[in-house]
C-alpha cells in the first residue's frame, strides 16, 4: 500500500509540470502573435515611393508609389534634393488601385502634374497642402474624379490652375485660397478666377458672389446641394454645371428676359434638361448721391416698367437741384404721364414730375406726381443731409 501512493504522488508531479509547461508555451505563442487572433493589428504597408530627378537634375519628381498605403506622405527631400514635383498621373487610380485615403504634399513642390490623382473616386478625402507651401502649378484633371475630397486650402503661390482640375469634386464642402493669392479666391466659397470672374468650381455651401460674370464647365457637378442661386451679373455658363447633382432648383436673381440673355453653352443643363429656374422680379433701385446708397422700394405701374427697361441698360447718372422739401433733376428719358395723380409726399418718397423728373421727397409738398418708390428708414433731416448737401447734386439711379 504504501509503494502505490508514493507512485500516484509521482505521478501527480508529472502532470502539473507538464500542464504548466503548457501555460508558459501558449502564453508566448499569444504574446508573439501566433494565434491570429483579433487583437492583432496588420502593419502599415511601407510607402515605398518612386522617384526621377528633372530635367535639370536640380530637385526630385514623385513619380508613383509601390507600396499599399492608404496615407501617402510625401517627403521634401530625397537623396540630397528637394522634391519639386508630382509627376503626371504619379496617384492616378488607373497606376495606384489600391486606396490612398490621404496625401500630405510638401512646401517644396511647385507643380502637381495633370492627371496626377485623377479618378480617386472614394477613397482620397484628404490633401494637406502647407500653408508656406511654394505650390505654382495645378495640373489639367489634377483631382478630377476624386468624389470623397472634402476641402482644398490652396497658397498664395498657385498662379496656373487647368480644365477640369477639380471636376467631379462632388464632396467639397470648403474651398479656401490664401489672401494674398492675386489670380484666384474663394469669394463665397468657390474656386474664382479674379481677372476673368469665372467660378471654376463650387462646394455644397457656395454662394455666388456678384463679381462672377462666367460659370466654367461642370463648375457644380456632383455637387449635394439642393438649390444654385445665380447673381444677375452672370452673363456665360458652361456645359455640364449641375449634371449628377443634387440640384433640383435654379433661382436667377433677375428677371426672365435677362435669363434669356444669359449665353448658355448647348449642354449646360445635361441631365436635368427639365430643371426648373425661378427668375426674381425686380422690386428695388437704388440712388447714389455721393457715398450714400439708398434702397428704394418700388412702386407698380407703367412709368416703373419704364424706367427697369431703361435701368437694365446701365444707370442713369443726372443733375438734381434742391430747394425746401426735395431734390430734383431731369433724367432725360420721358417715362409718361399716365399715372399721374394729385398727392401729398412724404419723407423718403420718389416721385416722376411732367414725365421726366425725378424727386425725391424730404418734407411735403403736393402736386400731381407719378410714384417711382419710397426710401425706408430715414428720418427727414437724415434724408435732407445725405440728399442735399449742397444746392447741387449728382445723382445715380441704379439696379445695383
């Protein structure tokens, strides 16, 4: 009996050792990442990007990258020199088809090849330019097609930026350029040429400013807004601007026959053909006398319809003369006097007086009048102040 209980003991010993030999193997395995199990994180591909050196031999061009990265970071320098370019296509899908989610350029490229992101499609929602960049150059289709981009900050250097370098930008909700950028801006949050007023390309949060003459090609497309209010200074717009948009509505801020002046290419509503467009009635002028802009609220009749058609063609500039309760001038353009009627005036009112004058009213006076409008908000030593600083005025009548 006591042979055999010394044998269990012996063999009791075995088995915790060999249990405990195979905690410590398995503990290893995990701590190595042999088990493959979901606390495991895959590595980040390496960026393994491919260079050429210009024609000059002065600086480094990105011509691709042969890695998997999803976050290109490109350096200033390689091998000694800096990196002055991105090469045409170099993060094109069509070369790199796996995902680039980011790309951070360096100050030191001056030019981003045509092409050089082009049809990104999902994937690049991110371009981090520096803002001591020394970027120049924006290639033709630079991010055409890159739908997920969500802003673009450019510097004050970019000086030259080509077609369709932004189309089909559908996500961008901010564009901002440098203030000290003297070709472009981002008046209302568009991409503007200054020189020639053209909107380049718009976010889903722009607002058209009255500087824009022209709308370039697919300016808006794919864009997610709803609605694209247009300023009556828009005089051209270009194919394809609201073709795969969320657009459903226009709203022309003139009348229907300035629409139908505006020059508008063959195709500037591909896609949505039967989209609707709001023309504004026009409800107000506006009189320059020195500094001051008065809004006036206009009246409806016949001599008002006049005086629009005559305004639509450029303001009308006269000399007013000022007495006791008003001043006024022949605008030398007979209006009629078909409304005329006997009235009383008050502060603030524009009255047409035999056809061609036009008074404006800061106390009363009665007389047979044409009412043009009223000016709001002034009292009437306030208007005799601004209307009549001297005995003779010049006076500008306006629709802007």
């Amino acid at each position: 009996m006591i042979k055999k209980k010394r044998l269990n003991m012996k063999k009791n010993r075995l088995l915790i050792l060999l249990i405990s030999l195979l905690c410590c193997l398995v503990f290893v395995f995990s701590a190595c990442g042999g088990d493959g199990g979901e606390n495991n994180e895959e590595p980040e591909p390496t960026v393994t990007l491919t260079y050429e050196l210009n024609t000059t031999k002065t600086g480094y061009i990105v011509t691709g990258d042969s890695g998997q990265s999803t976050a290109i970071v490109i350096p200033a320098e390689h091998e000694g020199l800096p990196v002055v370019e991105i090469a045409d296509s170099a993060f094109a899908y069509s070369k790199h088809n796996s995902d680039i989610i980011s790309v951070t350029i360096p100050d030191t490229v001056t030019t981003i090849g045509k092409n050089a992101f082009y049809s990104r499609q999902s994937d690049l929602t991110t371009v981090n330019i520096g803002e001591n960049s020394e970027l120049k150059t924006i290639g033709n289709n630079a991010f055409s097609g890159c739908r997920a981009l969500k802003s673009i900050w450019l510097p004050d250097s970019v000086t030259s930026i080509g077609d369709s370098a932004f189309n089909n930008c559908g996500s961008l909700n901010i564009i901002t350029v440098a203030s000290g950028n003297t070709v472009y801006s981002s008046e209302g949050n568009n991409l503007i040429e200054i020189e020639t007023h053209t909107l380049i390309r718009g976010s889903n949060s722009s607002v058209i400013p009255s500087t824009v003459t022209t709308i370039a090609q697919a300016a808006f497309r794919r864009a997610t807004l709803t609605t694209l209010t247009i300023p009556v200074s828009v005089t051209s717009i270009g194919n394809y601007i609201i073709q795969d948009s969320a657009v459903t509505s226009i709203i022309y801020e003139g009348t229907a026959e300035q629409w139908e002046a505006v020059e508008k290419t063959k195709y500037w509503n591909m896609g949505k053909t039967d989209i609707e467009v709001t023309c504004s009635e026009i409800t107000e002028m506006y009189i320059y006398v020195g500094y001051n802009r008065l809004a006036v609220t206009l009246a409806e009749n016949s001599a008002v319809d006049a005086l629009i058609e005559i305004l639509k063609q450029g303001d009308i500039t006269y000399t007013s003369h000022a007495n006791d309760f008003e001043i006024y001038g022949d605008i030398r353009h007979n209006l009629g006097t078909d409304n005329n009627a006997q009235m009383t005036s008050e502060p603030g009112d524009v009255l047409l007086y035999i056809g061609s004058n036009i008074c404006i009213f800061f106390d009363n006076n009665s007389w047979s009048y044409t009412r043009i409008g009223k000016i709001e908000g002034y009292t009437a030593s306030q208007l005799k102040s601004i209307l009549a600083p001297s005995s003779i005025v010049q006076v500008t009548i306006s629709l802007k």
